[in-house]
C-alpha cells in the first residue's frame, strides 16, 4: 500500500492543555479518511498540524514522503524557510468550514489566484483550468459572480474547486458542512463524493456519519487530543470495539 | 353572533379611514430655526460686502502667476509628503505586526516619537539640522554639506512625511487587523509566501477600511503643507504672504489661498469616493447599491 500520509507521535499543546497527544495515523494514497470524534477532541488541530497551520509541539508529519516543516541534513533538523514551507503547502489543499474565499475576487478569480501566483500557470491555461473545475462542481454560470453573491453551499463548491485548482496530492476537509444550512450540505457532500470517487486522497474532518459510512474507507475516532479507534469505515461506524465509539455514534444518531 | 355582528358594524366605520385628509404635523420649532439661521448668514454675507474688502484684488490675484506657481508647489509637496507617509506607513505596519520583537518595538517607538512632536516643530528640526551636522554622508564615500541638502522643500517632505507615516501607520494596522484570519490561512494553504499573501489578499482588502481614513489624511496633508511657509518654501500661503507683504491686501490674497485650498479639497474628495467604490467591490455595501 502507497502511504501518502504518515504521521508519528503528534503532540499540541495550546498552554497546559494538551490539544494533541501523541496522535499517529497513516493514510494511503486515493484513500478517504474520516476523522469523527467530540468538539474538543483535537480533530481539527491535528488536520491543520498537516499542512502546517498550527506548528506541532512534538512528532513528526511526512506527506508524500517529505518530512512536514523540517530538512533533514545527517544528524540535524532544520527548520524550514518561510518560502519552503510554502513550497510544501501547495501539494496539499484545504477546504474551510467558513468557506474562506477571497471576498474581493470572483469565483472565478478565487481559482486561479494560486496557480496563476505561485504555480506561475499562464493565465489562458489556468482560466480554462478554473473553468471546467467549476463546471465539475455544478457552477459553471456563476463564474464571474463574487462570493457575497453565493450561498454557502455554493461558495463552499467554489472552496473546493479552488482546492482543486492546485492540482494537489491531497485535500484536508475541516467540518466542510458544520457552517451550512442543512437544505444545503448535500449538494457540498456530492461534490466530495465526486471528488472520492476520482481518487483524490481526502481527510475529513466531519460529523456526518453517513457520509463516512458511504464513502470513507476509514474512520478514525478522537477524543481528549487522542486516537480512541481507527480502522474500516465499516467496523468503526457499526461494529466499534470502544464503548467510547459506540457511545458517540450513539449521541450522533439520536 | 348576533353582537359580533353588531360590533363589526360599528367596526367597520371606524375603521374606514381612507376618505380622510391627511393634515401633516407642523415643524414650528424647525422653521423658526431655519429662519433664525438664514438671517445670520444674511448678516454674515452683508458684512463681507460692506467690509473693507477690495474684491477687485481678490479677482485679480486669483489666477496670478505667483499663485498658481504656489498651488502647484503645494500639490507637490502634499504628494511627495504623503507617498513617504504612506510606504512608512505600511513599512512600519508590517514590522508592528511581524513576529519579530525588534522590529516591532522599533515600530512602536516611531510611531512613539514621530506622533509626539507637532509636525511644525519637526519641520524646523530637519529645516536646521546643519546647526548640530555641518555634513551628511557616510564618510570616505560621499559628504555634502547639510545647508546645500536641506532646502525648505527637502526639510519640508521629511518633517511631514515623516510624521505622517506615524500616523497613517495606525490607519494600515487597523486595516491588516480588519481581515479575517480565514484570509491568511486560506491564502497560505494555496502556498504563498507572506510577502504575496500580503500583497494578493490582505491589503487589497485592508484598502476598503484604509481608504476613507487615508483620503481624510491626504486632504489634512493639503492644508498642512502651509505649515512650509514658515521654512520658506513657496507654497500657495507663502506665495500670498509674499503678495500681502508688499501691497497689504492681507485678507484679500489670504481669501485667493483659502479658494484654492478648497478647490484641491472639493476634488480630492470626489475622487476618495471612485477609490472607495473600487475597493469595494465584493463587499455587500456596493451590492446594494448596484
């Protein structure tokens, strides 16, 4: 199995309290990992450790085989530069809960801001990029349309599509439907579906539980900055072996 | 029933209201202000006519040469002041807020010393800076004498700019502390570097909060540029001085000054407004207005 994220031992402390404690997990590659758990338990922390957001206070993050924040040089480990960290960031997207696009840029703009700026695309060849990405998450009119002018359905499809703009190894989801109207959340989850079924490597952070029962192939329970239980989407979700699991998904449900 | 019936009746009439004459409420107490302050204006106005003011002079000093020489001289100086102020201004922002310590309290001591001396007496500090300098250079390479460097104009741009990048420094940290930590993160997930995310994301959006303080601070630097007339520096205020001093017609040239300050102004403030809208495009405000 081709491992494209590997994390050991990850450790967050936010003062006393400790956020993340000693989480590892590992995610192969075209694989859609779900991450449940309690608000609180470090879920989210643990998905911005990966990209960098939030700088880890113990362990180590490797996502496609490159060492997260940190150059290995024989015995040493060096810090990396604003610039190269940068550089590592742009083979992982992310999709917000609060959307997060560019407000003074069109739908349209939103996507090609990245591989226009920092992959140093040629503006034709990323207009039409951006285009067919939002023709893929059903908002090919609203290309011109600026994000106040969207619902937060459509702004979050947008969000994704930007995601995707960037031709990434791997998009990180951090509660992508906790901020929408329900009558709204499923047409974000199709586009993710979508998006899984194409063979994107995903990790979601997410309290819907159907859609991790439908389309993740693991599900990873937290709590308290720890890994409770991970494993099948399948025997998580229906046949959990921790009476914690068992008890959330219970919660959930009613 | 049969009372609901009756109620409804009665009911009816009282309620048939549309037929009426409307009769507006009476505003005594706005009129008999209104009154009140258009005959002090009346008076205002009469007094200027029947003052001692030859306004012959006044027409024929407005478009003198002299003037518009001046006018000009003071749009140059309120540009070249505020093009100083304002990249001071972001410069010293930006290290405010960086993480670096150093840098931000050198940023908070700038803002300390540059805001805490009236911009006049700063003038006159860098206007006589030979007296403790007699030479300004990095000795072995170049020297000039200070006199021959520091002309009014010079002394006048750094003394202003100077303390105006104190100032407008606050206006640009709040507008980098309007942005929504969304934008950073979200900015940094498409992998740029600081320096793009500033530039791309956060200031255009910055820009809609700075713009209306900034505009107000480039039409303050308008009339504070008359501030270089006391270090010689043929701006309009001096130019009419200079007038006055040989002819006396005080007030007349003073009021040839005050009109084109508030020509500069009137325009400035039409164009603050084109700079407003254009920034805010994407915010809700120009929606609804659209």
């Amino acid at each position: 199995m081709d491992i494209l994220v590997k994390a050991i031992d990850v450790s967050k402390n936010f003062g006393p309290f400790k956020a993340l404690d000693q989480v590892s997990m590992e995610v192969a590659r075209g694989e859609v990992a779900c991450i449940i758990g309690p608000s609180g338990s470090g879920k989210s922390t643990f998905l911005r450790c990966i990209n960098l957001l939030e700088r880890m206070d113990g362990g180590a993050i490797w996502v496609n085989d490159a060492l997260m924040g940190y150059r290995r040089d024989g015995n040493n480990l060096h810090e990396l530069s604003d610039a190269e960290i940068s550089r590592q960031r742009r083979r992982i997207g992310m999709v917000f809960q609060r959307f997060n696009l560019f407000p003074h840029k069109t739908a349209l703009e939103n996507i090609m801001e990245g591989p226009v700026q920092v992959l140093g695309e040629p503006a034709d060849q990323a207009r039409e990029h951006a285009l067919s990405l939002l023709a893929r998450v059903g908002l090919a009119d609203k290309a011109n349309h600026y994000p106040v002018e969207l619902s937060g359905g459509q702004q979050q499809r947008v969000a994704i599509a930007r995601a995707m703009g960037m031709r990434p190894d791997l998009i990180l989801f951090d509660e992508p439907t906790s901020a929408l109207d329900p009558e709204l959340v499923s047409e974000v989850l199709d586009v993710m579906k979508d998006l899984a079924a194409s063979g994107m490597t995903m990790i979601v952070v997410t309290h819907e539980l159907g859609f991790a029962r439908n389309v993740a192939n693991t599900v990873t329970f937290m709590e308290a900055g720890k890994v409770v239980e991970t494993g099948p989407a399948s025997e998580v979700l229906s046949a959990p072996k921790s009476p914690r699991t068992a008890e959330f998904i219970r919660a959930v449900h009613s | 029933m049969s009372t609901a019936d009756g109620m409804s009746t009665v009911d009816r009439s009282k309620y048939e209201i549309a037929h009426l004459k409307l009769v507006p409420k009476r505003h005594i107490g706005r009129t008999i202000s209104a009154a009140v302050v258009i005959v002090l204006l009346l008076a205002l106005v009469r007094a200027f006519s029947v003052g001692q003011i030859e306004w012959s002079y006044v027409s024929q000093f407005l478009f003198a040469p002299v003037i518009l020489e001046g006018l000009v001289n003071t749009l140059i100086m309120t540009v070249a002041a505020m093009v100083i102020g304002i990249v001071l201004g972001v410069v010293i922002a930006i290290m405010r807020i960086s993480g670096n310590p150093v840098l931000s309290w050198i940023a908070i001591g700038y803002v300390w010393i540059f805001r805490g001396a009236p911009a006049l007496l700063q003038l006159m500090l860098w206007f006589n800076l030979a007296l403790i300098f007699p030479t300004l250079g990095i000795p072995g390479l170049f020297e000039f004498r200070t006199v021959d460097i520091m002309t009014p104009f010079v002394a006048a741009m750094l003394g202003l700019g100077i303390s105006q990048g104190a100032y407008t420094s606050e206006v640009v940290r709040s507008g980098l502390l309007s942005v929504d930590a969304g934008q950073y993160e979200a900015a940094r997930t498409i992998g740029m570097t600081q320096r793009k995310m500033l530039r791309r994301i956060v200031l255009p959006q910055a820009m809609r909060v700075m713009v209306p303080p900034i505009g107000n601070e480039v039409i303050g630097m308008v009339k504070l540029t008359s501030l270089a007339s006391v270090i010689q520096y043929s701006e309009i205020l001096h130019n009419a001085q200079v007038i006055y001093y040989a002819n006396t017609r005080v007030l007349e040239l003073l009021l040839v000054a005050s009109f084109w300050y508030l020509v500069v102004v009137s325009i400035l403030s039409v164009g603050q407004q084109r700079i407003e809208r254009y920034f805010a495009r994407g915010s809700k405000s120009i929606q609804a207005s659209m």
